[in-house]
C-alpha cells in the first residue's frame, strides 16, 4: 500500500474500486494487475493509489480530475483488462467515484 494522502492537496478525485476474485489465473490477474498500475502511472492527470487485498480487494486511485478519469477509462488496454476482469477473475466489482475536498491524517 501507498499512503498518498499526505501529499496531495485538495480538490482532487479518488476512484474507489472494491472487488472480489473468483480464486481462478490469479497469477494472470496478478501481472495483468501490476501491467496497470504501470500504465495508469503514465496517464495525464494520475496522482497516486492505494491499495489492500484480502477477501474483498480495494484501490483507490487518485486523479486530477473527471476528465484524466474518463481517458484511463477509455484507455485501450485498461478497457482490455476490465473485459477480461469480468470474464475471469472477479465475482463482483463496485466502482465510486468521489471528488475529496478535505483530506488530513495523524500518525504516531
């Protein structure tokens, strides 16, 4: 996990992706995982993600704004991944998408 949080100002948008896999070419979905977040790293406008997989997965990507989100959306091999997503390795997904106008953290 990356905690960007501390290092972005507010306003900004934060893509909330909640998933769970079926169990099955975990390995692909692992690589096909890694591919993305690479990709999404060189697309205008991403700021950061953070992520925590257990049974329910959760990223949350952050970005500029609505439009930066669209293009990664659109963008051809992310739409590849999200079509085999759906056909191999999750049961379910839930997209929300939020726009963070305040933000702040405490640590020890």
């Amino acid at each position: 996990m990356t905690d960007h949080t501390n290092t972005l100002k507010p306003p900004y948008y934060a893509v909330i992706f909640t998933s769970t896999l079926t169990g099955e070419d975990l390995a692909s979905y692992s690589q096909t995982a890694e591919t993305m977040l690479s990709l999404a790293q060189q697309q205008d406008g991403f700021l950061g993600v953070d992520e925590a997989r257990e049974t329910v997965g959760i990223t949350v990507s952050y970005w500029r704004d609505l439009k930066a989100i669209q293009a990664w959306k659109q963008q051809i091999q992310h739409a590849e991944a999200q079509q085999q997503g759906r056909a191999s390795w999750y049961a379910n997904y839930h997209v929300r998408i939020a726009k963070v106008e305040r933000a702040y953290s405490w640590q020890l």
